[in-house]
C-alpha cells in the first residue's frame, strides 16, 4: 500500500513514508479484510447512523497522506484533529515523532470510545481522544502559541472561528471545504486573522454532524424526477420550469473536448464562481429529461440550462477516450441560458484549466466588503473569497490597494531611485524548454506528474540570475530525461503569458530546437518521478485531442517554425 501511495505522489517527504509505514491500518478497521483495509484507493467505514448513512470511517490512505504532507509537520508538533476515528490520529503522531502530540475530538462517544482503545492496542500513546464539539476546537489543551497543525476529517461547508483562532500564526489548517457542493481538502496558511489558501486536493468525507451541520434547500420538479438543489446561497425562481421541462430540448456544443479521465473540479469551481442562478440536478438513473444524473445547471425564472457530456472517440483504455462537453437548455430563454454556459466553459478552456485552482482568502465575518480583495465572494459565516481567474476579476473596492497609484505616481515626473521603480514594474518569470521530435518529425512531450492532463517540452523556470534561457533549456533538459541533446541555441519561439488564475506574474518563454531524437536518445530517457511520468510520440494532429486549444496552438506553430527555418511569437492573451 504505501508504495503505492508513493509511486502515485501523494507521499513525497520521508516522514510522512515512514509513518506510513509504521501505523498499522488494520488495527484501525478490524471489521474489515485486510485487503480493505491496505486498500490505498478505500475509505473503510467504521460506523453507520440509523439510515445506513455512513458517520465514521477510516479514510483513504492516498488522502491521509496528501492532508498530512499539507500540514508541514515537524518532530515535536501538536496538532488537533476534528473527526475522530484513531488512525489518522496515530498516523499524525507518527509523524510528528518522537515528541509529537495529537488531540482527536468527536461528538460521538461511540467514536471516541473506540479510538481509544484502538490507539492504545496500537501502541499510538501520544493521541489524546477527547468527547466534544469539533468545531470549538479543544480550548483547555492548545499550546501556547496555537496549535502547530488542524485537521478536519469530515466535510465542513464553513469554517469555524476557532479554528483559525486556535491555530498558531503562520501553520496550516487542512479541511474539506464545500463550496458550491463541490468538496476540495484545503490547506489553508494563517495569516493574522485571514487564512490563505496554499493546496487544493479534490475529495470527499463524510458529513458534518455538529450544530453546525447545513441542510441544503431543494426543490423538486417533473412531478419530483428532476431535483433541483442550491448549495450556497438563497434558493433561486423556479417557477415555469415545470413547464418548460415538458417543452423541446435546445442543445448546444461547446467544442471543448477532455481526456476520459480528466479532473473537472476546476471547471465545476469556476461554473459556479461566475454563472448567475448556479444550482446543481439531480436525477435517478435512466432520466430522459436530464441526461446527466448529478449536473451543475443555472436556472431563472421560466428556463434553465445544464452541463452534460457526449463520447466523441472510444478505446479501450479510459484515459484514451475523448468527451465533449454540451448544454442541454429548457424554456424560453433556453437559446441564451445555453450560450452563456457554454462560454463559461470555452473561457475555463482559454484561461483557468491549465493554471489550476484560484487564489483564495477567508476573512472573519463581519468584515467590511472594501477590506475584502477583489473577487468573487462566497458568504458564509467567516467570510471565504476567492477569485476565480483575471477574466473574472470584480473592480476593486474603494480602499484597495490599485497598480492605478502607482501609475499615477510614476507619470507625475517624480524620480525614484532604481530600487524603488524597479518595485513598481510588473513581474515576470522565464522559461527555456525545447521543442523534440523523432526522426519522423513526430513531437515527444513528457506528462506533467503534477497535472496528468497537461503535456509539455523538457524545460522549465530559469532559477538562477546569472542563468540564461538557454543554459536554462539545457540544465532542466538533463534534469528531465537525462539527455543533453543540442549544443547550439536555434530558438523557435517567445511566448508571453500574461498573470492567469494563481499565477500572478507574466511570463516569457524561449522555445529551443532540440532536434530529432534516434531510437537510441528516446530509449535512454530517464524521468525524474517528480516532474514528469510519461513519455509520448505522436504525429502532430493527434495531440489535438490531448492539449487545450492554446496550448495545440503553441505546439503547431513551433513545429510550423522549425519546418520553415523561422521564429515565431505567440500572446495568450484573455480573448486567446
């Protein structure tokens, strides 16, 4: 199990390996085969309520691994878990060894019975479980100065004040946060009294049962086959739909084509960040009326409009299928409803689905909205704002810091000194990569161990000031693959990138040609894991359907440059 944990990425330090390695998962879940039980993909649940609904269980290890490498743990922390269930507890303990201490509290007595005994058969005696209301934190046992690490192990849709105040300036808080009914474990980063986002992982957890558990307004529609469910935010008019779900269906390709394993929580973040009457469907199995059984939709008054997908290539292996995705619009507006979602989704193409998640904030609540960055703001009790990408960006509120100061600053004549000026020019980051093919002229790119759907050349970020483009090119290319594999600059391309998503800085980069590789060159490529794990040669037209529409782009006209002898530049501007 764990090396596979680790094969996969999701355990890069050795401490959190190693306590892997050291917690027995077993003693943890004894209900279950042990199989189940070193199962690195399975949650195993421990505890049901009278529903059948599951209230406790042993999370995945690939997950527990992942929240804690987020936490940044150190010999000697203590942290405070939320949601007890003892192994995670033990696997916190292990690795904030020798030292560490861990405080598990739950409102279940059951729960908390339970992970005593199991911590103590276990051997785990630094995991202090406590009967209590997770959400006020564990007031008589914080350190001095705040707890070193919080974790939270079952779904929250806020985030409580004690967390934020219980937590030691500049440590993280880790918790699946549900936004828009999407769920993403974050790692947040205190700072003062407002908390940063750092990590994002898409998950899923059991719900919250506390008193501050939310149930989510629904209404049902189609005599109650279709419903229709707000997950944050007032319910919207649904009045008319019942009728208009009776009319023609409007649809409407998009023209956006994913992989058949591709990730969609960014563009099911963005969808509900930017569309107006945001709302999810759901419908049982074999539903004609909504083809998608759990669908993000925008509704208003008489019409609504959802987002679905067709197979457009089959093939054996998932990962080598290809969808397109679709609106599927109902009423009198359906025409403009569909339209507006489908740019939604061509714009998530152009501009947010290679940059990954957006920069987000949570402040208090009660916190004047000019104090509030510039962005899209999701009002729940402690106030957490996020900024979906620089398309999307609200003017700024009266009081914010604006680069408009600055320029009028400058343009008044006034000299500053060159360290001052320099501070007030925009930033940029550089890259030099290049671009190979084999001797049939077919591109080979390597994929991003970071982002599976993402292909890219052998380069990356210059990290040196007296470093070039080049000798960037050249330096990362060995990294990469091992390979040295051109000794004259013949650049290609410049490509410029303006501040996208999370990435606030433009960027420049210098694409090399780094020849035709021999069968010889292409089977001594050796991958650094944590960079890169695949390598793959196709004909160009093929990597159409493996690239966004950008990126293809960029791919081709290098490739045109190199056949014609030239340079080319390339902008990815907002409209690209």
């Amino acid at each position: 199990m764990t090396d596979t944990v680790i094969a996969k990425g999701w355990a890069p330090s050795a401490r959190v390996r190693q306590a892997l390695r050291t917690v027995p998962r077993h003693r943890f879940a004894p209900e279950a085969p042990l199989r189940n039980a070193y199962d690195d993909n399975l949650a195993v649940v421990t505890r049901r309520d009278g529903a059948g609904r599951a209230v406790s269980s042993v999370s995945a290890a690939w997950l527990q691994a992942d929240m804690a490498e987020h936490l940044r743990l150190e010999p000697g922390m203590t942290v405070f878990e939320a949601g007890s269930g003892g192994c995670n507890a033990a696997l916190l303990a292990a690795v904030t060894a020798p030292t560490g201490r861990v405080i598990s509290v739950d409102l279940d007595p059951y729960v908390i019975r339970r992970t005593r005994r199991l911590c103590a058969e276990a051997g785990s005696g630094r995991v202090t479980a406590v009967l209590g209301d997770g959400r006020l934190g564990a007031p008589g046992l914080v350190p001095p100065g705040g707890f070193d690490g919080m974790s939270i192990t079952h779904n929250v849709w806020d985030i409580a004040p004690a967390w934020r105040g219980q937590l030691a300036e500049g440590r993280f808080l880790v918790l699946p946060l549900e936004m828009h009914g999407y769920t993403g474990a974050i790692a947040l980063q205190r700072h003062g009294d407002v908390l940063h986002a750092r990590d994002w992982t898409y998950c899923g957890f059991v719900r919250d049962r506390g008193a501050a558990a939310r149930t989510t307004p629904t209404v049902a529609l189609a005599g109650g086959a279709v419903t229709v469910r707000w997950e944050d935010g007032a319910p919207g008019d649904t009045g008319g739909l019942d009728a208009a779900l009776d009319g023609p269906r409007h649809e409407l390709a998009t023209g956006v084509v994913i992989p058949g394993e591709y990730s969609l929580e960014t563009l099911q973040l963005y969808s509900a960040t930017v569309l107006d009457g945001h709302c999810r469907l759901t419908v049982p199995e074999g539903s004609e009326s909504v083809t998608q059984r759990d669908a993000a939709a925008i509704v208003g008054e008489d019409s609504l409009a959802y987002l679905t997908s067709v197979k457009t290539h089959d093939a054996p292996q998932p990962a080598d299928r290809r969808h397109e995705f679709r609106v599927h619009a109902y009423g009198p507006a359906a025409p403009e409803r569909a339209e507006r979602f489908a740019t939604c989704v061509q714009d998530w193409d152009r501009h947010v689905r290679e940059t990954g998640y957006p920069p987000m904030t949570v402040h208090p609540a009660g916190t004047p909205d000019h104090e509030l960055p510039a962005g899209h703001v999701l009002d729940k009790t402690s106030r957490p704002t996020t900024t979906s990408s620089p398309t999307t960006r609200a003017p700024n509120s009266p009081g914010d810091s604006t680069d408009e100061t600055l320029k009028e600053y400058l343009m008044s004549g006034t000299w500053l000194p060159p360290e001052q000026y320099i501070a007030t020019l925009p930033k940029a980051t550089i890259y030099g990569c290049f671009y190979v093919t084999d001797q049939d002229e077919r591109p080979i790119q390597l994929r991003s161990a970071h982002n599976p759907a993402v292909w890219q050349w052998p380069g990356g970020n210059l990290d040196d000031p007296e470093e070039t483009p080049w000798d960037c090119a050249v330096r990362e290319c060995l990294e990469e693959t091992g390979l040295r594999i051109a000794d004259t600059p013949r650049l290609l391309a410049v490509h410029f990138l303006p501040p996208l998503g999370d990435w606030t800085t433009h960027k420049i980069g210098f694409v090399f040609d780094g020849g035709q590789l021999d069968r010889d060159q292409i089977d001594r490529i050796v991958l650094d894991p944590d960079e890169h794990t695949e390598v793959a040669i196709r004909p160009l037209e093929e990597w159409r359907q493996e690239m966004s529409a950008f990126s293809f782009r960029l791919l081709a006209a290098v490739a045109e440059a190199r056949r014609s002898g030239s340079v080319c530049y390339l902008e990815q501007s907002p409209a690209s």
